[in-house]
C-alpha cells in the first residue's frame, strides 16, 4: 500500500501517506496492547483488574478498532488485487513489445534483403549499360569500316572500268 500510494498524484498522496500512518500506528497498538494482555494472562490478578475495570469501554473501544483493523484489511487486500492486475497488466505488455521487437527486426532483415538485392541489380544494369555501349561504338566502327571498304572498292572498280574501257 505504501508503494501504490507513493505512486499516487502529490494531492492524494499526502492524504494517502497519513491514513496509512495513522493505520500503521493503530496497529501498532493493538499488537502492543494484545502483547500487554497475552502477558497478563500469566498473572490472573492482573487479568481480573483489567476485566473489572473497563470492560463497557474495552469492548466499545475494541469493536471500534476491530472495525477499523477490519476495513485496513479491506484495503490492503484491494490493493493487493490491484498490484497483481497491474503485474498481470505489465506482463502483458512486455510480451506484446517482445513481440512487437520481433516483428520489426524480421522487417528490418527483409529490407536489408531487399535492398541488397537492389544494389546487386543495380550493378548488373550498370555491367550491362557499359557492354551495351561498348556494342554500340564498335557497331558504328564497323558500319564506317565497311563503308569505307565499299567506297574504295567501287572506286577500285570505276578505275579498272575506266583503264579498261579507254583502251
């Protein structure tokens, strides 16, 4: 209880913290007095005087604080139902953020995957726009190459024509 009230708002607290006092201090008493009476039990004379003189008051008194004791109880065993709800509560959710960890660090390994794969793709797209335009230099070499062979082969040709025919 003293726990749970410390936990509290200030406002509350205080109030709290003073009732519980105030308990810890009537039940103090009451174990101080039910020493004082288990002792007397030893010396029955004493046990007599403490029957004869006051027994209107020690019972008006005694049920008073035996209902007072009695609703000490009621609390602390509604503030024990409470801790163990709330413990109930925080194990709960502590399995739900280890899950919740669990599933983000899945994801996270698929991403690093995935972008693993992407740079892996990325490189083979830059391997193949190298050789690609590699083709296309040598494609255009040769284009110039033939043509040339062609021009000088027709010219070769017109000159053999020409030499032949004015003979």
């Amino acid at each position: 209880m003293n726990l749970e009230a410390r936990s509290l708002q200030p406002n509350v607290k205080a109030v709290l913290l003073a009732k519980l006092r105030e308990y810890k201090s009537d039940l103090n008493n009451l174990k101080s007095e039910h020493k004082r009476l288990a002792s007397a039990n030893s010396n029955q004379a004493a046990r007599d005087d403490l029957l004869e003189s006051g027994m209107a008051d020690a019972m008006s008194v005694s049920a008073n604080q035996r209902g007072r004791l009695m609703m000490s109880t009621e609390r602390l065993n509604e503030s024990s139902d409470r801790i163990k709800e709330n413990r109930r509560t925080m194990l709960e959710t502590e399995e739900l953020g280890v899950s919740i960890l669990q599933d983000l660090h899945q994801q996270r390994q698929s991403l690093l995957h995935a972008n693993d794969t992407l740079h892996g793709v990325d490189d083979n797209i830059s391997k193949s726009k190298k050789i690609l335009t590699n083709m296309s230099r040598r494609m255009s070499r040769n284009k110039w190459i033939i043509s040339s062979i062609i021009v000088v082969l027709v010219v070769a040709i017109a000159l053999i024509l020409y030499f032949k025919l004015s003979k």
